[in-house]
C-alpha cells in the first residue's frame, strides 16, 4: 500500500465511524449553561455619550432617550433595544432596554415576573396599584417598579418602567447589587424623563402592529439561571439541532414544504416564574393575544404526567389574521425549576408537526 493511499483511509476513517451511527433519533442530556459575558461597546471615535439613542421596536415606531454619562454602553444583544453597565462590570448593575409587541400579559404579569427573578413571591392582582408607581413623560405613560429581594447574602435591587407605546411594550429595568442600584435610583428617575418618542413616531393611539416571530421575554435575565440536575428528551428526527444560545438549552428548527419554518426554544429558570397563569399569558401576549383571568386557566391548559414528571400543556393561536401564528407549549417543574418547552410557528406547519411535538414530551425524563 503506498503512503498516499494509506493517508487517505485513515482520514477517511471518522467519516465512515460517523456514517454508521443512527442519525435519525437522538437522545440529547443538555449540560449546565452558562452564559457568555457581555462585551462593552467601543463608541466611535469622538462620540458624545449623552447623545440620544434612538431603536425600533417595529418598523415606523422608536424612542429614543438620552444616557446618564456615567452609564457605559455595551453591545446590544438580540432581545436588547440597548444595554449599559452602572459601575464595574463584575459588580455592577445592568441597564436592559427591550420592547415586544403587545402589552405581554399585562402589569401584573410582568411584575411577577421580575419579582419571581429576584426570588419574590407574586403579589395578586388587588396589590399590584401599590406596587406601581405612574409616570408620565414626554407624552408617555410609564409605570416604575422598585424591587428588592435576592439572598441576604447577596442583596440585589430592581427598578422597572413598563412605557406601552404604538402597540407594544417597552421595559427598562435596571438591577443589581441593592446598594449601587440605591444609589444610582436618581439618575435612573432622570434618565426616564429623557425617553420620548423619535421625530416622526407618535404616543398617541396604538398603530397596527405588524407581527413579528415570539421571543422569550426572560431572554434578558442577567443573574438567575436554573441549577441543578438537567432534563433530557428525544427529539424528532426531522427536526434540525441548532447551538444554544443566551439562556437557552436547547433549540431546533423544522422546514415545511412551503419553505416556511417553526422553531422549539427550550429554556429554563428558578422557581415558579410568575406561576402557570403568568407564564401563559406572557406566551399569550408574544401572539398578540389578551390575558385571561385565573378563572380561565384550566380551560386553557391540559396536565400529564409524563415518566413522573408534572407536565402542563398549552396551544395557543394568534397573530395577524392573514398570518396565523401557533404555539405549542410545555411547562415543566423539576428540581427545583421550571422547564419550558415553546415550539412556534406558521399555524399549518405547527399543526403538522404536534404530534411530533407531542411525542417529544412524553420522552422527557429527569436524570
């Protein structure tokens, strides 16, 4: 055999171990994630860091705002309109600005939902008038929330504007250590009154809004990840694996003939996250659908047990009329964590695909 022909097979030899292998059902155990620090933004040379950002939260409709100059900007993510750090960058606080279509769930379940990322308990719906604060500014009417809650180790502070503007919601919350976030409360006061609506856009009546895909809405959650123990499943064959990426475990893409695509995002978080009516509404408010009521929820879910784990199971259609958007949902309590399991798309492929999805869930154990 000659030293050519011997190369070739042997870097050959992985492809043909790999061609052996079953590629069409995969059992997946996903590890710990952690998430990938945030890079600070270098500003253009000559830059003036006061000078008002300006984002869209859909095409036609922005705010702009201008900075404290103490704030230091960082790269903005996917879920983020902007982004800053409040001190040093290992023990500072974290300015998040991020807007979603439709009002989210409503007050009430997006406070729970911060108060459930600083390890507080939800507050019922007769509580939440003295939990908000009224702001208005710049013709825009904003409700401030001021958290405080983590470990008594480890203290930490949250303040939350909700500003509604042209049919959808805008969130800028800031958090960290209790005391910094203290400190900077004034600054973070000021900075609101700075945010309007860009030239051009108005706060006036909502506009329609043109449908945009659902994202988490707890993409942005910088200090609360689950522990623990992971899930794991089996997914379908024909759906493809793609890296995880932020705070997710795990996600995969389907393509339907028509070219059209949906997509399972699966995430998790500490603790109850609000509860299962908080957690369906926001899902509900990402498909541009109303809340409903505590009275409604079991008509809007179905339970299981699945290989001894509490499954609850959603299907939710909505988005624009000639545009019809699907979510197919689980909720998954485990050690300590809820599991969520989100697969959304165009409403034919989805329907198409449930009983794949349905199948993914029944193989879900814990370790």
């Amino acid at each position: 055999m000659t030293p050519r022909l011997l190369r070739a097979l042997l870097l050959s030899l992985p492809l043909l171990l790999a061609a052996c292998r079953d590629a069409k059902v995969a059992t997946y155990r996903i590890p710990k994630e952690t998430e990938a620090p945030t890079t600070a933004a270098t500003p253009p040379a000559g830059a003036d860091a006061a000078k008002p950002a300006m984002v869209f939260a859909k095409a036609g409709a922005a705010l702009e705002w201008t900075a404290p100059a103490e704030w230091k900007p960082k790269a903005k993510s996917s879920m983020r309109k902007g982004s800053y750090t409040i001190g040093e960058d290992e023990k500072g606080a974290d300015m998040a600005i991020t807007a979603f279509p439709g009002n989210v769930g409503g007050d009430l379940a997006n406070v729970n939902r911060w108060r459930s990322q600083l390890d507080l308990p939800p507050i019922a719906e007769s509580e939440l008038a003295a939990a908000l604060t009224p702001l208005e500014a710049n013709g825009l009417k904003m409700q401030v929330v001021d958290l405080a809650g983590g470990t008594p180790q480890k203290p930490q502070r949250m303040l939350g504007a909700i500003v509604p503007f042209d049919g959808a919601t805008w969130f800028f919350k800031l958090t960290g250590p209790d005391a910094l976030v203290a400190k900077g409360k004034s600054s973070y006061l000021e900075f609101l009154q700075t945010v309007k609506p860009s030239a051009g856009a108005s706060a006036g009546p909502a506009a329609p809004v043109t449908f945009t895909p659902p994202v988490p809405a707890m993409s942005d959650i910088p200090v609360t990840k689950a522990d623990g123990p992971e899930l794991k499943w089996v997914a379908p064959p024909q759906w493809q694996s793609k890296p995880a990426s932020g705070m997710r475990k795990a996600t995969y893409a389907v393509t339907g003939d028509d070219g059209t695509s949906a997509e399972l995002a699966v995430t998790a978080f500490p603790g109850s996250v609000g509860g299962e009516l908080a957690n369906v509404n926001r899902w509900r408010g990402q498909l541009q659908l109303p809340p409903i009521a505590e009275a409604e929820l079991a008509g809007a879910i179905t339970r299981q047990t699945v290989n001894g784990l509490a499954v609850t199971l959603v299907d939710i259609t909505g988005g624009p009329a000639g545009q019809p958007v699907r979510l197919l949902g689980a909720i998954v309590p485990s050690n300590g964590a809820n599991w969520f399991f989100k697969f959304t798309g165009p409403a034919a492929l989805v329907a198409k695909e449930q009983a794949s999805f349905l199948a993914l869930v029944q193989t879900l154990q814990a370790p």
